[in-house]
C-alpha cells in the first residue's frame, strides 16, 4: 500500500500509468501519528488492481508526487510504503524530487519526506559527485567565473571539497560543471 501526506488541502492529482491517489483506503497508523500535528492531507495509492502486491514503478510514484508539489505549492511532502494492518518503527529518508537518482524505491516502513531544494543546491551536489567519479581521468572544469581548466582529477576529497586538477588546487564551490574529455 502507499500513503502521502500533502501539508496542504489537495484534490486527488491525476493517475499516472494506472498509479492513483484519493481520500478513500487504509491509512497506515504509524503514518498518521506522526503527521497528526500537521494540518494536511492524507491521500491512499491505488493501482489498476484490487492491491500494489509487487509494485514497482517508482518512477509514477515520484512524478505524482512532483505533480502535488506544484499543484499544491507545497516544499515538502511524505510517502510510506507498507503493508496492509502492519505497524512499523518508521525510518524516514529526505529526497530532493528534482534529483532523479535519488528518487529509489522506498522500502517497506519507510518514510520518504520529498523535500525541494533550490537549483544552486542540486547543481552542487551534481558538481560534488561528478568530481568523486572521475579522480584519476582527464577532465574540464567550468568555474563558476566563466573560466575553463583541463587536465587530470588527480584528487578530489568530498568532505572538505577541495581537490587538484594537475597542479591547481581548487574548492568544489567553486565550480560550474565537471565535463569528461576523451
């Protein structure tokens, strides 16, 4: 089954390939008790079948739940993934919905608060990783200053986010985009 809590007075968004949401279901009580202080809406997940018994298609999960967020306004949301009558110590996630790869499957008990972050903020996370994968291979900086180095990602450490292209130590913040080069 899944639930959604929309912190804000919402119709049901439109079905996506099969994938529904309404007022009508069973509403998982874990869920509800720890969103009962907050003014909102809770929504219930159907699928074209009697039950989600084996559902997968996260991918209309988190584009319904985009859809929500912009309808509605809203920075935030939260789903739960669980099984009908079961109750769960629940354990939550936070999910930027703008960053697809981070928009998995939520486990069984699972809370997954979508919460949207500015642009700035995924671009660097984009930047950071970008930097963790390519240590070792040449590549192009774009600094944020318009201004372009080439050479080989001899380091990069992603807790302090500073690293050395070549010669060139530089700090991630400071960089646009990170482009491979043959």
């Amino acid at each position: 089954m899944l639930n959604m809590f929309v912190p804000a007075k919402v119709l049901a968004p439109e079905p996506v390939r099969g994938l529904a949401f309404g007022e009508a279901g069973e509403l998982q009580k874990d869920f509800v008790v720890r969103f009962r202080s907050a003014k909102g809406t809770f929504l219930v997940g159907s699928g074209p079948g009697h039950c989600l018994c084996g559902f997968d298609d996260w991918d209309a999960l988190y584009s319904v739940a985009r859809t929500v967020m912009g309808q509605a306004a809203i920075g935030w949301l939260a789903l739960i993934h669980f099984w009908s009558g079961d109750r769960y110590e629940l354990v939550e996630r936070e999910v930027d919905p703008g960053e697809l790869e981070a928009c998995t499957a939520i486990e069984v008990g699972e809370v997954v608060i979508l919460r949207a972050q500015p642009e700035e903020q995924r671009r660097h996370r984009r930047v950071v990783r970008a930097l963790q994968e390519r240590v070792g291979s040449y590549v192009t900086l774009t600094f944020k200053s318009g201004r372009a180095l080439h050479g080989e990602l001899r380091h990069f450490d992603a807790e302090s986010e500073v690293g050395r292209l070549d010669l060139t130590t530089f700090v991630a913040g400071q960089i646009f985009s990170v482009t491979p080069r043959a």
